[in-house]
C-alpha cells in the first residue's frame, strides 16, 4: 500500500500487517494523484505541472515528467499514463517505457473536480457538466463527448462504465460497447 503522507512531498510505502512505514521517498510537495500501472507507481504534482515515476522494486524515482498544466487525476493502459490536466482541459498521453509526452489531447474539460479511467480500450474522462468524454488511444482523439449534468467519478470493469454524478447522488451504469 502506498500514500502520500504530507505536503511537503514525503511518499511512504506502508506494508501489512502491522501498517509500518518501509520507504520513504521523496516527490514533488502537495502531489495529489497516484496510481499503480506499467510496472510503475505514478503520482501527478499540480503545481509544478509533473508525473512522476516511482520505481516499486528499489522505491526510487526514475522519472520527473512535464506534461499539461495542473495534472491531477490519472490512468494507465495501452502502454501509457494519461493524466487529466484541469488547467487547460486537455489529457496528456506519456509512454510509460521511454516516460516520453506523446502527445496532449484536446478534451475541453478544465477545471476543478473530475477523474480519469481506462478500460474498454478507451480513455474515459469525467468533470462536471462533461459527465463523460470517450478517448481512442488508437488516434488520440475524442471520439465522443456527453454534455449535460453530471459528472464526479469514472470506472471501467466488467464490461461496464460506472458514472457518478456528485450533485444527484447517484451512480449510472453504462455499456461502453452501446455507443
């Protein structure tokens, strides 16, 4: 198990049983999102604009990356990390094995609040009043953008997207194959 601990950039890995603290790495202060995919711990730094690699095997960092402005949720799949930058509204694509940008996806979805998930073979992005913005990692594209109310919190599994939509309290399942 792995938390950012504080804002001052300390990155504790906790392991079980007993919850004791077994690393400490040192990241980008106030890093806010963090995900395990691609053989790799990833944490996005809104602040300065970073995604950060952190290796699990040595509990290092291997790399610092630039990508869009404010990065705050994020995915992994089809080889790379995405992260939802709500500065501008884009979605930035990095290859997770050369922790190179590839490119920067114009989603039109600033702002605070959102999330960001992978499955289906899709990117899925969420923000208010944007509930839902389908990203084909074939083409770096939006293929299709719901507008409307809703919007919070995205995840994909079991051949269903579920949405939530923070303002209604409720959560909607979707077929992505329906399209």
């Amino acid at each position: 198990m792995w938390l950012v601990t504080d804002a001052k950039g300390v990155f504790s890995r906790i392991e079980p049983p007993g919850n004791k603290v077994s690393a400490e790495i040192e990241v980008a202060p106030n890093s806010a999102g963090l995900t395990y995919g691609e053989g790799a711990v990833w944490l996005t730094s809104p602040e300065t604009n970073l995604l950060t690699r952190v290796d699990p095997r040595t509990n290092k960092v291997t790399d610092t990356i630039e990508v869009g402005p404010r990065p705050r949720f994020l995915t992994t799949g089809a080889g790379s990390v995405w992260t939802l930058n709500q500065g501008d509204g884009t979605v930035s694509r990095v290859d997770a094995k050369t922790a190179k940008v590839v490119t920067h996806i114009q989603v039109g979805v600033p702002g605070t609040g959102g999330e960001l998930a992978f499955g289906e073979g899709h990117v899925w992005a969420t923000v208010f009043q944007i509930p839902l913005s389908e990203i084909d990692p074939a083409t770096n594209r939006v293929i299709k953008q719901w507008l409307g109310p809703g919007g919070d919190s995205v995840r994909v599994g079991l051949g269903s997207l579920r949405l939530s939509n923070l303002h209604e309290q409720t959560v909607w399942r979707l077929s992505p194959l329906q399209r």
